[in-house]
C-alpha cells in the first residue's frame, strides 16, 4: 500500500460534507507536494508524508469534538474556491508550509476568526494532547515490545502473557510521554494561533494574551497531577508485577523502581551514613528514583511553557516548528533526563542535580525565548 493509498484511506476520518467539497483537492495537493519532496530526498518525502497524515487525523479529530458545525468558518469553506482554500483553523493538508497564511492555497482576505473560547481553547487542546500521546505511548511501547517479546517467546510464553506484559509496561511509558505530549499539543495549538493571527491581535488586547495562557497552564498543571499519580502510585506497582512476569517466578525483594515515595525514603534510612562506594551508590539510587518521581511531573508545566514560548517567538512556525522542535526537545530532554541518573548512580554530580538538570534547561529555554522576544519588541518600538 503506497503512501497515497493511506492518505486516501485517511480522508474518510474528516467529515462527509468537507471530504465531498475538499477531499479531491486534498489528494491532489498532497501528491503534488509529496513528490516535489521526494525529489529533494527520501527524508523530505518522509517528513511531508508524516505532516500530511497527522493533518488529516487531526482535522479529523478536531471536527468530531468541536462543540457546534455551520459557523462562520464553515460558511467560508463552502465560497473556498478551486485552490483549495480552507480557513485557518482547518490548516492546509499535508503541506510543508502547514499553518502559514502566507503562503499559497490559503485564503486570507476572509474575516478574522474571533479568538477561541475557553472550551473551544481546552477542548482543541485535549485532542492534540490525546492524539500526542496516544502516537509517543504507542512507538515506545513498539520499542519495548520489540526488545522483549523475542524473547519470551522462545520461552513459550502464551499470548495472555505478551499482552500481560505491554499492558504493565504502559504506565512508565506514559510516565515519559505524558510531559512530551503536553508540549507537542502547546506547541501545537499556539502554532495555530499564531498563524491565524489570534496571537497577534491577543497583544493588541487588554487580558488577550492572559485569556489565552492560562487556560493551559491549567490543563498543564492537571496533567502534572496527573503524571505525579502515575510515576508515583501506579508505575511502581506494575513494575514490580511486570518483574515477575518478565523473570517467571516471585520476585525476592523490591527494587528502587517498584518502591513508592514513601518505601524509598524508607529504604533510604536503612542504609544510613557510610563512606563505602556500595552503600552511598546505593543511597543516591534511591534518592534518584525519589527525585524523578517530582522532576518527571513537573517537566508537565515546564514544557508547556517552553512551548509556548516557542510559539510567541515563532509565532508562524507551522508544523515544521511543531515536528522540529518535538523532536529536538524530545531526545534532548531524556538524554539530558538519562544522562542525569548515570552521573548520579555513579556519585557525580548530586540526585536533584541529576534528576533536575533536564528541567532547568527547559525553563532556561522558554526564558530565553520570552527575553529574545520582548527585547525584539522594545527594539521595534523604538524604531
């Protein structure tokens, strides 16, 4: 099945009437696209076939949870003429230039969107966010299930038990991808609003740019609480059970990724003041796992600062910024994250350093993008 076929395939998730008016100049433009990007090379068509898909699930998406149909911006979509042109909350499919109203196929002489409510705003987010997550939960889970599965099988294990095993698997794998799919879905939906001009004319007004952050920032702090219930209750428990499915028998004695906060510290008074390697090696293990089970969460509203400050610096970055930055921030951060525990399991630098130092660098990040562009600001307006 060619690249074409799927996209084609993919259409049918967007509403009938917008599939009948749109869904031939839909597949026309991303074949158009997808083979200018293959010219320039394999990875080019990779990334314009990724941006075309996610476009049409998103679309999708978005359309089945939007709270009412027949508004205006539906109206302006049935006067699009045969360029193919869609409002901008609808985004142009599967182009490169995904989310610019600047660049053609993209109709900009219609009236302004009125900026989102808070619903709207909230509910455009959750489903970025589930669409996120559900993706980064799924390749983890395919990575994991791709180094252990061999082997169980040829021990005989029985299909019960390979479900069994993805299924205990999955909370410490939303543990990592819960904090990364906050910041795609911020980064995504303020790319949005930059490139409808929501975010422009939010500067404009009094409260605007407030009336659009906070709503987030909640759902960020949410998600924090979230993740905290996850990496400090759930995943200790199923780590201990997949443990022993994973080894076949009862496991001995728990080890410091199956403690809860509480057992750690516990743990951790056991082994008391030394000077041996052993033991302190052992003490910053546990206060590694305690540390992650705080910075992990917090990562939450961490990166959906620093996506929306990506946002307001790029305000019309599109999907390339949303895909470039994603993936930048994503193996950056837990290699940062990994990198940490190694140097503190190994007496380098302190826990909280280790744990921590992702989380620093993050807040660094969207605090420099803040000051970069207020000062391009204050340069302007002297200008």
């Amino acid at each position: 099945m060619t690249v074409s076929s799927v996209y084609r395939l993919a259409l049918h998730l967007l509403p009938a009437d917008l599939r009948r008016k749109h869904g031939t100049a839909m597949e026309t433009l991303f074949a158009r696209e997808l083979e200018h990007a293959r010219a320039r090379g394999r990875l080019h068509g990779a990334i314009v076939s990724a941006v075309g898909l996610w476009d049409v699930v998103r679309r999708g998406a978005y359309e089945l949870a939007r709270p009412e149909r027949g508004t205006q911006s539906e109206r302006n979509l049935s006067h699009s003429d045969e360029r193919f042109n869609m409002d901008a909350p609808a985004h142009q499919p599967a182009s490169a230039n995904f989310g610019d109203s600047h660049m053609k196929g993209i109709d900009t002489t219609g009236p302004l969107m009125p900026p989102p409510t808070t619903r709207q705003l909230l509910g455009r987010h959750a489903v970025s966010f589930a669409i996120a997550f559900v993706v980064l939960t799924s390749l983890m889970l395919y990575v994991f299930a791709s180094r252990q599965m061999p082997a169980l099988s040829a021990k005989g294990a029985s299909a019960g038990t390979l479900a069994e095993v993805l299924w205990l698997a999955l909370p410490f794998t939303a543990a990592m991808t819960i904090p990364m799919a906050v910041f795609i879905a911020v980064l995504h939906q303020f790319s949005r609003l930059g490139a409808d001009g929501t975010l422009a004319a939010a500067r404009r007004m009094r409260d605007g740019v407030r009336h659009l952050v906070v709503p987030i920032l909640a759902a960020a702090v949410g998600m924090a609480v979230l993740a905290f219930v996850v990496t400090a209750e759930i995943v200790p428990r199923s780590n201990e059970r997949l443990a022993v499915v994973l080894r076949g028998d009862e496991a001995d004695t728990p080890t410091d990724r199956s403690m809860t906060i509480g057992e750690l510290r516990a743990a951790a008074r056991k082994v008391g003041p030394s000077t041996e390697p052993v033991v302190l090696s052992r003490a910053a293990a546990l206060e590694v796992e305690v540390q992650k089970k705080f910075a992990l969460p917090a990562a939450c509203l961490l990166l959906a600062l620093a996506g929306m400050a990506l946002a307001f610096r790029i305000p019309r970055g599109g999907m390339w910024l949303v895909f470039g930055a994603s993936l930048v921030f994503f193996s950056a951060y837990y290699a940062l994250l990994m990198t940490g525990e190694t140097l503190a399991d190994r007496l380098i630098v302190s826990p909280f350093v280790g744990m921590w130092g992702a989380n620093a660098l993050v807040l660094a990040v969207a605090l420099l993008a803040v000051w970069r562009r207020r000062a391009k600001e204050l340069v302007a307006a002297r200008n």
